[in-house]
C-alpha cells in the first residue's frame, strides 16, 4: 500500500535540532562574557542577552573548536602518509547572510567566544566589505546602486587573500571599509597573521563557483548561514535605519548624513524603498540562494532570537 503523499518526508542534508535541544549540548567549562562585552559585540537592532549566548553561541563555538581540532589532525596524518611536513594551515570559517539579519553580530561573538577555548587562541575576522570596489570605481563601472552584489566586489583580490591565510603565510593584508564613509579608506589595512581561525563574513560569502572557477567557499572549513523570515529582516533593516539616524547618520562626516533630517515617517518610507530596491533583490537573487550550502544554518524568529540550528549531517 503506498504512503500517502502528505506523510512523505522530503530528503534533506540536514537534522534540525530545536533551540531547547541545542541548549543542552552547551559544555559545562564556563566561558564568561560580561553584559557589557554582549553590548559592545551586539549590533544596532540585535537584542544578544547573556541566555542567547550561553544556549546558542556557546555550544557552536565549542562545535567549531572540535571540527578545527579534526581539520589539524587530518591534515597532521595526511602530510605523515605523504611524507611531508605537516605546516600550519589556518580553520576557515565563513558566515554569510542578509543585509539586517545579525550575521555580524554572530561573526564577532563567534571571534571572541572561539578565542576563549586553550586550543584555538588566535582568532582573527575580516569582513568582505574590504572588498567592495571604491566607490569611485562603482561609479564609474555604473554599478553604484549594485553596491553589496556579486559584481561590486573584487573578487579576485578577495579569493587570493583567504587563500594567502589558507596556505599559512606569516602575514596578509586586506583593505579597510568604513561604514561611516560608506567607502575604502586609502592606505589603511586589516593585518593577519597565522591565526589559529579566520572568520570571515559576507553576503555573498558562499557563493557557488562561476564558469568551473575557485570559488571563495571552497576555501572554508565550515559554513554558516543566519537565516530568518524575509518580512522580519525587512523590519529589522528599516529599525537599523531609524537608530542610525540617530546615531552614525547625524555625523556630518556620514555618507548618509542627508537622511539625518529626515521625519520618522519620510524615514520609514525611505529605507523601505532602499530594502525593496536593493537589499530584498539581492536577498532573493544572490544570498539565499546559497543557504543550502552551508554546514549550519542558525534560524531566527520575528524576536531576533535563535528558534533552531540546522546542522549538515556528516
């Protein structure tokens, strides 16, 4: 007799393990992190609270020491079965995302959670914003108001750095991005040396190869995906939206000090325009796309809170 349809488990790659499992793989060593360390790592709209770290981000920073622990001994008994000498090769962890949706938030706490545990000291993060063209070359390229597509960063530079650090170079340097400026700064740079970690986090940070070339994800140990309702990202981007007018768009020195004069209401309306125009198109078209090619998918609820992980099975 065949199994009604309705009853048919669609086959996935992954085991969905429920907030309140997930909180009791939480290791018993305490890692401490004080309230005001949370408020610092927190980004604008985030509500990161002590329970948040201790049931969802503790026990993934200690699932991430153990795959890099697994990474070294691998490549420890791959180079004594090639006769070779086992060198330093760096974990590689990318944390991809929407615009809005915390993945920033998650890659600095990882950073210093990670760092907390005695075999995994050096823990280093770059963001792929170093990347983006300058915006005088989107300019001129006519790609402006494409800034955070694939197409608006270099590429090339990015994927030559992760695999500089990847080869275990003693240093590497990426460009540095203001978000105050909304630019490259000239002549400033983000130095890595040998770290035990490197996060780095991105939009587009899992994309798949293009035209049978290396793609960046290829490069990493272990992905993660911050993953949440559309309409609840939205709300999100456009209440990061009112409290930067408040705050970082107030500076005269802003890109987006225009906006700081703004009602509350001309507020809203612009930053949904700004949503649906890029950042939505780019969700739908680029970045969730790619969901389904990350080790862990961290699942959030209309609260910003973690509901449920997602963790690829082995």
């Amino acid at each position: 007799m065949p199994i009604p349809e309705a009853t048919v488990a669609h086959p996935t790659p992954f085991v969905e393990i429920p907030r309140g499992e997930w909180s009791q793989l939480a290791p018993k060593e305490h890692l401490s992190l004080t309230e005001t360390e949370i408020v610092q790592l927190r980004g604008l709209g985030d509500r990161l609270d002590m329970q948040e770290v201790q049931e969802v981000y503790l026990p993934l920073s200690r699932l991430l020491t153990l795959y890099a622990a697994g990474a070294r001994n691998l490549h420890a008994e791959t180079s004594r079965f090639l006769g070779e000498r086992a060198g330093r090769t760096p974990f590689v962890i990318g944390v991809a995302g929407s615009v809005a949706v915390g993945k920033s938030t998650v890659a600095r706490l990882l950073r210093e959670l990670t760092k907390r545990w005695p075999d995994t000291p050096r823990v280093e993060l770059v963001t792929t914003d170093g990347f983006l063209y300058p915006n005088a070359e989107l300019e001129r390229r006519g790609i402006m108001d494409r800034k955070g597509f694939p197409e608006s960063y270099d590429r090339r530079s990015l994927l030559r750095f992760v695999s500089q650090v990847k080869s275990g170079a003693t240093e590497v340097r990426a460009p540095y991005y203001s978000h105050l400026v909304y630019d490259i700064v000239p002549n400033a740079e983000i130095v890595v040396r040998q770290p035990d970690i490197l996060i780095v986090e991105g939009l587009n940070v899992l994309a798949p190869p293009v035209h049978g070339r290396l793609a960046l994800s290829d490069l990493f140990d272990f992905t993660i995906y911050v993953d949440a309702k559309t309409k609840d990202i939205e709300a999100w981007y456009v209440d990061r939206f009112l409290a930067l007018q408040e705050e970082a768009f107030s500076s005269p020195d802003s890109f987006f000090h225009r906006f700081a004069s703004l009602s509350r209401s001309d507020a809203v309306e612009t930053a949904t325009q700004v949503w649906r125009a890029i950042n939505e198109p780019n969700l739908v078209e680029n970045v969730l796309p790619t969901r389904s090619r990350a080790t862990l998918v961290l699942k959030k609820a209309a609260d910003h809170k973690v509901s449920s992980v997602l963790l690829r099975k082995i």
